[in-house]
C-alpha cells in the first residue's frame, strides 16, 4: 500500500499522532537501509467486549499498513487467562473468536484492505516446550520486583499478587521474539512493559525491538477507558440509541478541557478517522436547532479554544459526537447482523449472566403471646410429651418441670 511513498513519508505516517516512541533508529534502519516493509504487531488480552477506545489502536493500525509496514495481531488468550482469572479457559476460546470478528470489521469499516494482516493465537505458541524453555530463562534475570512495576498499569493490581500477574509482563517480552518482529506497539500504560522487554531481552541473546505507544482516551465518566466499567465505555454493537443515552451521561464540563473524554475522542478517533481514506480532517458540529452556521474544525486546538469560550457548549459536543461515533459504528453493526457465525460466537463468548437467585423469606417466630402465635401447651399435652421422652432421666425433667408449673 505504500506505493510509490519516500522513506520520509513512510516514517511520517509511522510516527504520526503517536504519544512516544522507544529506539526509533530500528524503525528507521529497516525503512532507509534494509529497504523492507517494517513488521509491527500489537496484542490485545481476550477478556472483556472491544469498546469504542479501540478505535485508537485500529485507526494507527490503518497507517502503519497505509505506510507499507506488515502487522501482526496477537489473540492473547493465554494472558487473558493470566490476568488474575478474569474469563475462564472456555470463555477466553471463543472471546479470541468474537476479538478477531470485531478487529476485521474495524479496519473493513474505514477502508482498511487486510492482505497486509496476520493473526496469532497466544496459546499457539506460548504453550510449547520451547517457548516455556525460553520464559524460564527470562525469569531467571527478572526480578520480582521488576515484573511487578511492569505490569503496574496492566494487570489487576491486588494487595497480595498473584505469580499468574508477575508472568504476564514477561511473556508479553518474549513474544517479540516468538512473532519475530521489529517493533511492538500499544497504548502508553504499555510503556513499563516495553521499557522491562528492552533491559532482559539482550541478557539471553535476544535483540531490543522498537516500541509505538499511542495515547489513552479517557473514559465517559473520566479515568481510563475499562471494558470492565460498563459506565465508562461504549461497546463496538452499541446501537445508536445505548450511544445516546450513555454519552448524554458522560462527564463534560462547561469550559473545562482537561479529562474531558469525549474532547480526547475527537482528537484521537474521529479526526484521524476522517482522514483515513485521504481527506482532510474535520469534524462538524451542527447548530442548526440555533439556525446558525455549523462550526468545522480540522485543528483540536481550535476546538479546545472554542469549547473553553463556550461558544463550543457541552450539548453542542455530545450531540455531534453521538452522531459521528453512530456513523462510524453503523458499518460494524451491519455487518454482524449478517454474519449468523459471528452471532452464535458472540452469545458464547459473552453469555447472560444467570438470574439472582431468590432469596427465601425467614419466618418470624412472633411467640405464644402475640396474636395468632401458636398457643402454649397444654397440662395433659405436656404430660403426654413426657410420656413420649426416651430414657428415664428425661421423662423425670419433663414431669419437674409440669410440677412446678402447677
């Protein structure tokens, strides 16, 4: 796809919008000298549904294949499985399935052609004898203390760690070296994995890749964007009214840009998205319900500076938002209704969760003396308790006790 593109051009949409990059003299080593196509992959764990902060990862994704670079998506089933047990084996199997479903569709729905994409399972190379042979190697000169700060932003961080969340980190290291790629890429809460990949691999031989890391967007109701969280995300088969409803919700307040969610959605997805297929960027609010002139920005500085004067208001965003992220989702939605596949693997990846159980009322023991309580034995009643008492010693007690009742 990169065509007739200079090796300028290619490391310029390689590094475009990118938060960091780590070694970037290996990428720019296989553009200018090697002279071939650079190869990148980038890992996703299969737990929870892909949710609109995908669209980050995919829409770079789209330019490094645009640049001429081969991708290769990892399907980490087994990490997902690692990270503190969060979907069992069975679920993670089919949650792989419905992750490729939906990655395909992403790149299909802007244009993206997908010759140029591979997809590994994890758990096709991570369980062999020389995989596991090379990972005890690696932990051999990986601290404890390293893989934990490593995996700091990842893993599900709890008081007492499990070793499953210490391995994750490292794995993710030596899957470099398994895919055999120059460069890794992933969001910036990747950066301490990347960073502990760097320091151990060159300590069994093994050479130092590149690392892209784009940013974060922040989620709905601010913080990161979590698939855990339904409040904090929209899931890629959200229909246009969920979408609605859930940004009418979102946190924005007037004025204020820092932690603003949907501010970060624009800059990050719906800009580039706009010019995926080579128009300029520009993302309209419409204000015809004032009859005024739409506002068009192709810059986001223009429309922080906007949104902070308050001539770009809360409504105005969330309503223009809603409309574009409706748009941009509507390809994926269609083509999952007509995929039957598709379907069946989604409600066994994510099945219903079963229904509460019903919680049984206690019966109130109200006493003899309250109204409607069982009545107090009678003189003959307890007499013929007594009778009935087995072993001597208790009959004695039961006709005591009628005694000095009388």
């Amino acid at each position: 796809m990169a065509g007739n593109m200079s090796p300028d051009d290619q490391l310029k949409l390689i590094n475009n919008n990118l938060a960091e990059v780590l070694n970037p003299e290996i990428i720019e080593d296989v553009i200018r000298n090697q002279k071939r196509p650079l190869i990148i992959y980038w890992g996703t764990a299969t737990t929870g549904r892909p949710h609109a902060g995908y669209w980050v990862p995919m829409l770079k994704l789209a330019e490094f294949l645009k640049a001429g670079c081969k991708l290769k998506i990892l399907l980490a089933d087994v990490h997902a499985v690692l990270d503190n047990l969060k979907s069992s084996e069975e679920l993670v199997a089919y949650r792989a399935q419905y992750y490729r479903f939906v990655i395909r569709a992403m790149l299909s729905a802007i244009g993206v052609p997908l010759d140029q994409l591979e997809f590994h399972l994890g758990s096709d190379f991570q369980e062999t004898k020389e995989y596991i042979r090379h990972q005890r190697r690696l932990s051999t000169v990986c601290t404890l203390h390293d893989a934990k700060r490593a995996g700091a932003e990842v893993v599900k961080q709890v008081d007492n760690p499990l070793l499953s969340g210490l391995e994750y980190p490292v794995m993710q290291a030596l899957d470099e070296e398994y895919l055999g790629v120059d460069a890794q890429f992933g969001g910036v809460d990747q950066r301490k994995i990347f960073a502990l990949a760097k320091d151990i691999l060159p300590r069994v031989g093994m050479k130092v890749r590149a690392h892209l890391m784009n940013s974060m967007v922040p989620g709905l109701q601010g913080g990161k964007m979590s698939a855990s969280d339904p409040d904090s995300k929209i899931d890629i088969l959200d229909d246009a009214t969920t979408v609605e409803k859930k940004l009418k919700k979102a946190y924005a307040a007037p004025k204020v840009v820092d932690g603003n969610g949907l501010l970060s959605f624009i800059e990050y997805v719906l800009l580039p998205a706009s010019t995926i297929k080579g128009s300029e960027p520009s993302f309209t609010v419409s204000r015809e319900r004032d009859q005024l002139e739409p506002l068009v920005y192709s810059d986001i500085k223009q429309l922080h500076k906007d949104y902070e004067s308050d001539i770009l208001t809360p409504q105005l965003l969330k309503q223009s938002v809603t409309g574009a992220l409706a748009a941009l989702l509507a390809p994926i939605q269609e083509a999952f209704k007509a995929n039957p596949e598709w379907q069946e693997i989604e409600k066994k990846a994510y099945p219903p969760p079963p229904p509460p159980e019903k919680k049984q009322k206690k019966v109130k023991n109200k006493g003899t003396k309250h109204p409607g309580g069982a009545a107090a034995p009678s003189a003959a009643e307890k007499v013929e308790q007594a009778e009935g008492v087995d072993g001597p010693e208790e009959a004695a007690q039961a006709m005591d006790d009628l005694k000095v009742e009388k």
